[in-house]
C-alpha cells in the first residue's frame, strides 16, 4: 500500500524527517503530534512510508520503534540496511554509514537483519 494521498498528516510527518536528519523515536513523534493527530494516525502513516521506502524502522535497546529517513530506497526493497549507534547516557541515536557482513547461513534464508551497537556517543566521551 503506497503513500498515494499526500494528506496534511502525511505532509505534517515527511515535514519532520525532512528537518530531522537524525532519528526519530515513534515516542517522540507522537509526544511533539499531540493535539494534532492521534498515535492510530501516527504509526499508520509510518506503516505507509516505510512500505513506500521513505523511511525504515528499528528498534532501539528498550524495544522502542524508531525510524529514519530512507536513502535510495523503494516499495519494493530497501537498500540501506545499516548499524545504528545508541548511546546509553543521552539516548540518541544515529544511523552509521559502516558496513557489517552478515553471513549465510546453510539451509536458511535471511530476509532482515538488525544491529544496535550501544556505548557512549562523541558528545557524553566529553
């Protein structure tokens, strides 16, 4: 299902990746969209850009969703499939442009794969 209606909301949200280059918790987002839309409206429409290949998804170390803006992605595959780094004093989290080999497995199919390195970010090694 493609993001086809580019509805206020739709905008509202595409306006906050644009502006946001890091990260973005669905948390955060729903707690900044207060008033404006209710969280329903929130993760559906991130259902929808993710799907679209706007955005992709991960979790962080707590099991909370966060998203990204997606680069060179599209419907039907998504190619940046990357690390992100979480730092365990402030919590913000980045999308790291290092490539990490995921191995084949025999007799088995890997169609997603996460990874979540945590330790302390340039700002809190201060």
């Amino acid at each position: 299902m493609g993001v086809i209606r580019k509805t206020k909301s739709v905008q509202t949200l595409l306006a906050i990746f644009e502006k946001n280059k890091a990260a973005i918790s669905a948390v955060q987002l729903i707690d900044s969209l207060k008033g404006q839309m209710n969280k329903t409206t929130i993760y559906r429409i991130l259902e929808r850009l993710e799907n679209d290949g706007i955005v992709h998804s991960f979790l962080d170390k707590d099991g909370l969703s966060w998203y990204a803006t997606c680069h060179g992605c599209s419907a039907s595959k998504h190619l940046d499939v990357h690390p992100h780094f979480q730092c365990q004093d402030c919590g913000k989290i980045d999308c790291l442009s290092v490539e990490i080999k995921i191995p084949t497995i025999p007799n088995r199919e890997i169609n997603f794969s996460q990874v979540l390195l945590i330790g302390k970010c340039e700002d809190c090694l201060l």
